[in-house]
C-alpha cells in the first residue's frame, strides 16, 4: 500500500519537475512570455464613422429622452489594432455609477451614458461597430456639452482626437390655463328661466369650458374635475378626461350647473375647476370659475403658443475633429462633378440658372457660385434641357430677375412657346425677409439690405410672372433660405445678414401650383431655417443631395424612373438627417405635381 501511493505521487511530481526544468534552463524563454496576448507587428491605421440620433431626431437631448452613439471603426493599417478602449469624457465631472454606468454631472446638468465596450481585435481591412446609448435623467438642465471620444489602442496606435457637442434641454413643463366659459341656456339638454346667455337660479344649463397648454410641452393625459362647495350648485358631468393635450393646442368640454333657489351669491358662485396631467407639472389647481348669477362671464381668450426648442435648432448635435480619418455627417461622398447622360431628352425647353455667391454689400453665399455650374451639366445631361442660360455673381444687377422673368417684355418670355415649353429655374444665393416678416425676397449681386423692397425681388411676383409666361411646365430650385442668416457649414460659421434675424416670417405664399398642376417647386429648407453648405462637395447641401438624387439615388422604386415625389422624399430624408449634424435642422420642401417625371436612365 505504501508503495502504491509513493509511487503515485512520484507520477504526480514528474510534470511539475519537468516543467520547473524547462524554465530555468531557458531562460530566455521566460523573459519572452506574453501577459498580454497581444502580438506586436506592422501597425494598425483607425478610421472612424460617427453618428448621433435621439429618438425624436431633433438633434437635441431634452430630458427623459435616449438617444445613441454610433462609431464605425474601421481598420486601414496593414497590423492588426488590439486591446482598443473607448471612452467618452465630458468637458464636465465625470462619476461612475451603479452597474458599469457612467454618469456625467455638470451643475446638475445629468447625462447617464451606457456601459462603454473594449475591442480586443479588429484585424487589417475590418470594421467595428460600437453602439453607445446615451439617456438624458428628468432633472437635465439646458447646457452644452462638449464630450471627446477617445479610442485608445493597446501599443499607442490610437484614434485621432473628436468631440461631439450635444446640448441637452431641461425638462420643458406644460401648463394647463382657463380661458374661458360660456353658458348655453337653450335647447335640448337645458332648462332656462330666460334665454339670455345668462346663469339664473332655478336653471339647469350647459356650460362649455375652454383651457389651453400654454406650456412647453404636451400635457399627457389631462383630466378634469369641476366642483361646487355649496350644496345648493349641482353639477353633472363634472368629471372626464381630455387626453393629451398638445403645445398652444386649445379644447373645449361640457358640463351642466344648475344653481337652485337657495343660492345666495353675489360674487363668482364657488365652482372650482382642476385639471391634472400626467406629470403633474402642468396642473391647474382647484381654480374658481369667473360666474356670477345674471351677469355674462368673460369672453373665451386665448394665446400664440410656440415651442421655444426652435430657438436651439442652431445648437443641434454635432461632431468636430480636424483628422481626414473621419466622417461624421454622411459615409462617403459622391462624386457629383461625374455627370452621365440620362436617356431624357426634351428638345422644347430652357433651363435659366441663378448662383450669386459673393455679394457686393452683404456676406456671401458660400458655394452659390459652384451650385450654378453644377446645376448646369444636371440639366444638361440628366434632365436634357435643350438650352441652359447661366448668370453668375455681379452679372446679376440691378433689375436684373425682372429684366429676365417679366412675362410681357422680359428676355425669358422670348424663348418660350406657350403650351409647349418646359421650363427650369435653379437659384442658390441669398433669400431675404423684410423687417415685417410678411415679404420675402431673392437677392441681387449690388442689392442693399436698406432697400430689400425695391432692389429684391418678390417670391410672390417671382412665382406669378413664372406662371403668366404661359409654359408647358414649371420646375423651380432654390436652394437659399430666407431666416437672415448665411449660409453655415462645418467649416463656415453662420452669420447675421440683417438686423431682421429673429423676426417671425408669416408671408403668404402664391400658391401657382394650385392651378396649375404642372408648376413644380423644390425649396431646400422652411422659411425660419437655414439652408447648409456641404463642404466635401463644395455645394449647397441641398445642391449636393439634388445631384445625388439625379444619378440614381433618388430612384426609390428601382424602375430606371425619378419622379417629382420620389426626389422630394430623398431630400428630405437626406437633408434633414446630414443637416443635424452639421449645424442646424434643414427640412427641404416640394408643392406641386407628385407623379411628374423628371428623368429616365
């Protein structure tokens, strides 16, 4: 038995001695063993995507709002990027939190970001893509973050330096207000002592009451409560739910009172209204009815409500970074200037083509003069416009779009044959407002903003005196915006043309495309926004996405076709993403015939 077990243990103890053996005989074998696991060799070459979207893609983090970080890291290098870390740090005080969270802290200002990811290998030629979420808390203040995003890479070949700025917006509270009652003493339902609009005793009417959210946000299942303390005030139907109730949005609800004999007041009559909402920010607490007995109640009253988030469309998420290894606002960038003919011919028609760039007496437009020579070879070879017209920079005067569009004695009205014609307006340059808001202008090379009425030219009577040249068709792009600022791009800064910027533009467009089913207008952004330069392509970022759109993309059905309608929706959808991480919220828009061909290819 002895044997047996001395004997084991001798079996046990020969891998331990071999092994003891083999490393001190060897020692340069210890010295080279690899804690790490990471092999060293040719170095790796990280390229990276960004993105950024919140779930209501405005751009902006308002409290209780999620959104996401996208990083596509792709690997150019010849070695292999191993053992990669990622973290986000805030220009602010960063706190780790519970469970692999991190929570950034500025004044109070909270941003929990999600647990951060480590990438052990992305081979030579492979792409990563890490997600990111990121979640504003309810008690977010409004504030701008600027947050670097830093990869670092196990032997030091890291990624080059980003930040996104992202500003975050406190939690925007609704506000449930009165604005109104009305009694309604006749008809079905009511019983009146005198039809006089009036609350006698010994009635039995029907009063609608008006509230309104003049909050800033939606006031989310809102319900009402409408109460006497005196015994002597009946009331039916006191109680209910409105729903949600939207920003500046009004309702109406009916309840029947009857005061008996017995009421005795000369002031309000004690009926107390109450209205809660969902987060009960915006609640209207036990609030006293302005009804007196005999005596009309106040007229219904209510206000001009707007969601002040417009006025931080100009601070919407946006990446920066100086490295060519980046690309932050779209994947890759066609190449527009490659211009292949279409199958589209059309041997009756005219293209008149407009891009004033540097301005005489105002800040310029960057890129406008580069959006006109690209409209050119578009209408030319994509759309096959027989005639295409271009006027550039100070060879735009004066009188210059009267000059030219004036349906009686204008130079365009020579070249066309009524009912036949088809006719193409492009325009990049600066639009303009008045100091009221109610007019809005395309602008001359030589204008002065202190003459905008008489040297700027109306849209209206651009659009009516498009329409009275009596053509077979319509097309008109403008991509310019008409808010009063400049033209802004990642690498342009915006600025203020006029004193008017700020002023609420309420002019009424002619509206030509009512009547006439073949006038076409594609604008690159709403009139209180501003239209984006796109500096890879060196073009109004509307321009760049028109072009894209023509070459094909815009296709959206694959049947060789791009109609009206199927370019507008890849505008949009286009435009108004790229826009937000660029600088502001650019929404293209389109009025007039959906079904329109543009081209076939």
């Amino acid at each position: 038995m002895k044997k047996i077990i001395i004997n084991y243990i001798v079996v046990m103890l020969i891998p331990f001695i071999s092994f003891s053996q083999e490393i001190i005989s060897s020692k340069s074998k210890v010295q080279t063993i690899n804690l790490t696991a990471y092999d060293r060799g040719m170095p790796p070459n990280l390229f990276v995507d960004l993105n950024f979207t919140d779930d209501n893609r405005n751009g902006i983090l308002e409290a209780n709002e999620n959104a996401q970080l996208d990083l596509i890291i792709t690997n150019k290098g010849q070695g292999p990027a191993q053992g990669l870390t990622i973290n986000l740090k805030d220009n602010v005080k960063i706190v780790i939190g519970k469970e692999g969270v991190t929570k950034i802290k500025s004044h109070e200002n909270g941003l929990v970001i999600g647990k951060l990811e480590e990438i052990e290998l992305i081979k030579a030629g492979e792409s990563k893509h890490i997600i990111v979420p990121i979640k504003a808390e309810m008690d977010v203040n409004t504030a701008e973050h600027k947050i670097e995003i830093e990869v670092k890479e196990y032997y030091g070949y890291d990624m080059d330096s980003a930040h996104l700025i992202l500003s975050t917006l406190e939690y925007q509270k609704s506000k449930i207000v009165f604005s109104g009652i009305e009694i309604v003493d006749y008809g079905k339902g009511t019983s009146s002592i005198v039809e006089d609009g009036l609350l006698q005793k010994g009635e039995y009417v029907k009063a609608k009451i008006v509230v309104q959210n003049i909050g800033q946000n939606i006031a989310k299942n809102t319900s009402f409560n409408v109460s006497s303390v005196d015994e002597n005030i009946y009331i039916e139907k006191g109680i209910g739910n409105l729903g949600d109730i939207k920003i500046g949005e009004v309702k109406e609800f009916w309840v029947a009172i009857s005061p008996n004999k017995r009421v005795n007041h000369q002031d309000d009559l004690p009926i107390f209204l109450t209205l809660n909402e969902e987060m009960g920010f915006g609640n209207l607490e036990r609030f006293k009815l302005p009804l007196k007995l005999n005596q009309k109640s106040p007229e219904v009253t209510t206000l001009e409500v707007k969601a002040n988030i417009d006025k931080l469309k100009e601070q919407v998420a946006r990446f920066e970074y100086k490295s060519n290894k980046f690309t932050a606002n779209i994947g890759d960038v066609v190449n527009i200037n490659n211009v292949t003919p279409s199958k589209t011919k059309r041997q009756n028609s005219i293209a008149v083509v407009l891009g004033v760039e540097n301005y005489k007496n105002i800040f310029p437009a960057p890129y406008a003069e580069n959006d006109a020579k690209i409209a050119e070879k578009y209408f030319k070879d994509r759309l096959g416009v027989d005639k295409v017209v271009t006027y550039t920079n100070d060879e735009i005067i004066g009188f210059f779009f009267d000059d030219i569009f004036n349906p009686d004695n204008g130079e365009l009205q020579k070249e066309i044959i009524k009912g036949q014609t088809e006719l193409f307006v492009y325009y990049s340059g600066h639009g303009l407002h008045n100091n009221e808001g109610d007019k809005i202008f395309l602008f001359p090379w030589d204008g002065k903003i202190e003459r905008i009425e008489a040297q700027g030219y109306d849209i209206n009577t651009f659009y009516t005196n498009l329409d009275k040249l009596g053509a077979k068709s319509v097309t008109v792009f403008i991509d310019a915006c008409f808010s009063g600022s400049t033209r802004a791009s990642e690498k342009i800064s915006v600025e203020n043309i006029a004193s008017t910027k700020g002023v609420r533009i309420q002019a009424k467009i002619e509206m030509p495309w009512k009547t006439n089913p073949n006038f076409n207008v594609f604008t690159s952004s709403g009139l209180d926004e501003t239209s984006l330069g796109f500096d890879d392509s060196q073009t109004g970022l509307f321009t760049y996405y028109i072009c894209v759109g023509l070459q094909g993309s815009a296709d959206l059905n694959s049947d060789r076709k791009i109609t009206n309608i199927e370019l507008h929706q890849y505008l949009s959808e286009n435009v108004t993403t790229v826009s937000q991480k660029i600088w502001g919220i650019q929404t293209p828009q389109f009025n007039g015939n959906e079904s329109t061909i543009l081209l076939e290819y």
